[in-house]
C-alpha cells in the first residue's frame, strides 16, 4: 500500500462536460478519495489558436492514494481518457476528458513522459485554486512552498466556483 498523497487534476471541455468528469472519477483507481469544487474555467491556448477551440473548461482536482507506481496511474490515466472519447488531436484541441498527474506525495520525477509534480502546476490557475480547496498547505516536493502561498504569486486568476459538491448535480 502506498501512504503517499496521488492528486490528479481533472477537465473537460467538449461533450457532456459533467459526465464525463464524474465518469472518470469513478474509474480512477484511487481509494480514499477528496475532491475539490468544480470550477469553469477559460480554455488555455496559444495565440495562434482556431476560434472553435476556445471553450471553457469544467476543472477540479481529486486526490486519494493507490497501490499502482506512478508509471502505471499514468497508463491507467491514459486508458480512462480513451475510454471516455479523447482521441489524438493538436495538443491544444477541446477534449472530453483531461487527466493529468499534479502530485505524488513528495516524489520528484522528470521522465520524457512523465514528470511529478506536473512542471506547470505552480502557473495554472484552475490546478492551483482546486488545489487549495483540499491541500491548501501541501509543500511542493522541489520548492517545498505551499499551494497556498504558489497561489498568491499568481497574477491572473480566472475562475468560476461551479458546485459545492460535485456529487449533488
């Protein structure tokens, strides 16, 4: 058994947005499970950008723990997403699901496929409010600053709370 925290940050942005969020919550294989509020959020695209791709996001985060090493969440990760429609489109296309490794207690992992914590964590909004709304004064395993305080360096925060709890829709 694994005593580290596993926090995953979830989105939509295409299709039945909720579903599909709650869809792949049930199949995570976490145990032990918390869950952040739900939060709309605005697509994150380059400047060059098809107009149709900027859809808002639905983005919580959901940590628990896991008997799996961190290569094999990530497949499992993978298959959750094709299994819930995502297909191999441009990196920055919308998409039904979207499931990212954050954390892994205080592991520090930087691999081709696979880097914990994820490298852009500390400069996303919609990872970084969820975040706060469970583990608000977890350390980040290299910086070993809290959420809480990569927050307030922020400059720009653009979300909307959607739920008190996800499970009440």
């Amino acid at each position: 058994m694994n005593n580290d925290v596993v926090i995953l940050a979830l989105g939509s942005n295409c299709g039945n947005m909720l579903a599909c969020i709650k869809s792949a919550i049930s199949m995570l294989p976490l145990y032990n499970k918390n869950y952040s509020y739900l939060y709309k959020t605005p697509a994150l695209l380059p400047e060059n950008a098809v107009d149709h791709w900027d859809t808002p996001f639905l983005n919580m985060v959901v940590s628990g723990y896991t008997n799996l090493s961190p290569h094999s969440m990530l497949e499992q990760v993978k298959s959750i997403e094709k299994k819930l429609g995502r297909i191999s489109r441009e990196r920055w296309a919308p998409r039904p699901i979207d499931i990212d490794i954050i954390l892994w207690g205080n592991t520090a992992l930087d691999l081709n496929n696979l880097s914990i914590p994820h490298k852009q964590m500390h400069c996303r909004d919609f990872v970084l409010v969820p975040l706060c709304d469970i583990y608000a004064r977890f350390p980040h395993p290299i910086s070993k600053t809290s959420i809480q305080d990569m927050l307030l360096k922020l400059k720009d925060i653009n979300l909307i709370k959607q739920s008190t709890n996800l499970f009440e829709q």
